[in-house]
C-alpha cells in the first residue's frame, strides 16, 4: 500500500509543472476573454462540418509537437540526450512521402499507404543512423544529431529536385483535416492513436522498463543482462516513426512539401516539451503523458499570444520568457527547497507538536 502511494506521489510530482501550467493559462484566458474556450460547429471548404474555436486550434496545432514529443522522450530517457534533428528528419520523410504520392498512379488508399510506409522507412534508417552513433560510438546525442539537423533538409531538397510538388487528393486533404463525418480534425485522432500503441507497447512489453534502466544506471542494466546498445538503437528508431507520422500529417496539411518550412524549429519544441512535462533531461524515469500535456501547454502559449495580438517577430521571445520560468520552477533545487519548506511547516504545525509530545 505504502509503494502503491509512493509512486501516485512520484506520478503527480512529475506531472505538478504542466498540470500548473495548462491551469493557469485556462484561468488567466477566461479572465481576459471568458469565451476563449468556446467550441463552433462550422463547414469547412469542402462542406465538411468541422468543430472550430481556440480550444479546437491547441489541440488540432499541438498534433505533431505531441507525436515528437512520446518518441523524443524515449531517447531522452535512455540516452540522457536530445535528438535536435527532428525537423530535418521529419521533412526528409515529407518529402519522400510526397515523392510516392506524385508517381503516375492515381492516389488512392493503398498509395497513401505505401507512401507512409516508404516516409516511416526512410525516417527509421536516418533513426538508426543516429542511434549507432550513440549507441555504438558513443557520442553524445547533440553532438550526433547534429550531423542531421545541419543536411537533413538539404536531403529532403534533392528528393523532389528542388521542387515543391503539391498533393491534390481527398484522401490526403483528410489525413490533414478532417475525416468526412468526422468533426475532430484527423490529427488528433492519430495522436491518440499513437498515445494507445505506445501505451499497449509499454503495458505488454518491457521497454518501458529497460529504458528507464538504462537511463538510470546503464552498467547495472548491462549486468543485469539488459542490451543497453539495443534499447538505445530502439528509442531512436521509435522516434523515427514518430518523424514520419508527424511529417506525413505536415505535408497532409498543407498538400504539398517546402523542405525549407515544413516543422521548421519545432526540434527546440519538441525537447521543451519534454522538459516542460516533468521528464528528466538527464534520462531515467519518464512519463510520455507529460511529454504530451507540454506540447499542449506550448501550443496553448502560442495560441494566446496570438490571441493578444502579439507581433509573429516578438512570440518566441515571450514564449521563451514563460518557459524559463516554468522549467526553472521545475528544477531539482527548486522542488528540493520547496519540498523543504512544506516538511519545515508540517513539522511545526500543531498536529505534529502534538504527535511529538505523545
């Protein structure tokens, strides 16, 4: 019972910060426009009835931030590291994804499919890739990344020629926007698909287990019998089928592939995210709910500045503002000081003046 408290305790300790967060942003947004959270049925261009409002752009716009998110969690975890080149991954399988869709074929759904599955694989080789370099050479994951994230999008420019071919399709105008019959906007429908297979892949396998193992004490996992190199290349492979999924639903959005645009920045995002969630960056223990509620407070941030009318040029520079104040709220010597001062006030309450006496 004891460890069954302890760790409901660990859970809400590493979920205190965006919890906080995503609060006090719903508060001060309903202070300052009571309908901002307000949800519209509309009908959108092709005469779908869509569900629109704030509340639906976080959700809809936070969709590939949350699928980097869960995978960039998996790396930091067991690496102890960050991957910086998801972007630039993510556009190299954008633009292979439209490269099968613009075949002579017409787009149905097998081609759809075969074009995802040709995006997944490449995303996953250059996931590799990175995770050898980790993992067998042993060099840091920043350092390793870095490779990618400085040619990965002049990659993705040779695919198409240079070219930025567009992608007329209903099939693909859907996977970017809605389902007909469906008001939730696909992209979040994937993202809780993808939510539900991590979380199936957890609960039946011990990934989850070997991660946070090696990311605590890798020479206690290898003398326990655990392959560190193996799970490392795993976390990195994972996450590169998260690149493709969210390049995919980028390109889906916009029907065509710009190399030079698509997810361009979001690497930064993406490990804030993870920070933001409560995550360690050092690696170790994790929780991809909290990777995913800090893509949410992110883009919940975005949106409000773009509420309040704050210039495009000056966003970054507020969103870096409350993110340095959240993350420093979260560190270890700040909750270690405030964990202090509640022991110091409950030591000198009554209740535990009275449990000393007796």
């Amino acid at each position: 019972m004891a460890e069954k408290k302890h760790g409901q305790h660990l859970v809400l300790g590493q979920l205190a910060i965006p919890i906080i967060a995503v609060c006090l942003l719903i508060i001060f947004n309903l202070i300052r426009d009571p309908g901002f959270f307000s949800i519209e049925t509309k009908l959108n261009n092709d005469g779908n009835i869509v569900l629109a409002g704030n509340l639906i752009s976080i959700i809809n716009g936070a969709s590939e931030l949350a699928i980097l998110a869960m995978g960039m969690t998996l790396v930091t975890a067991a690496c102890g590291g960050q991957d910086i080149s998801v972007g630039a991954a993510a556009a190299i399988a954008g633009s292979v994804f439209v490269k099968v869709l613009k075949g002579p074929q017409m787009i149905t759904g097998g081609t759809a499919i075969l074009a995802f599955l040709a995006a997944c694989l490449v995303a996953v080789i250059f996931g590799a890739f990175n995770g050898t370099l980790v993992a067998i050479f042993r060099i840091q994951p920043m350092i390793a990344t870095l490779i990618l994230y400085t040619c990965g999008r002049s990659i993705a420019y040779w695919i198409n020629g240079g070219a930025t071919p567009t992608v007329s399709s209903p099939i693909i105008n859907a996977a970017g926007s809605v389902i007909p019959g469906i008001p939730i906007p696909t992209p979040v429908i994937i993202v809780v698909v993808t939510a539900v297979l991590f979380s199936l892949l957890f609960r039946f396998t011990t990934l989850r287990l070997y991660t946070q193992t090696v990311g605590i004490n890798q020479s206690a996992a290898r003398l326990n019998g655990i392959n560190t190199t193996l799970i490392k290349l795993l976390s990195f492979v994972t996450l590169g089928v998260c690149v493709s999924i969210s390049g995919c639903i980028g390109v889906s959005r916009l029907g065509l592939i710009n190399h030079e645009t698509l997810l361009l920045d979001i690497e930064m995002d993406t490990i804030l995210a993870v920070a933001i969630g409560g995550n360690s960056l050092g690696g170790g223990r994790f929780r991809l709910s909290g990777s995913i509620l800090g893509a949410y407070v992110i883009q919940m941030l975005t949106i409000t500045l773009y509420a309040m009318k704050v210039p495009s040029t000056d966003v970054k520079a507020y969103k870096a503002i409350v993110i340095i104040l959240l993350v420093v709220i979260g560190s270890p010597v700040v909750k270690r000081w405030f964990a202090g001062q509640m022991t110091r006030m409950r030591s000198g309450s009554p209740a535990a003046a009275k449990e000393r006496e007796v």
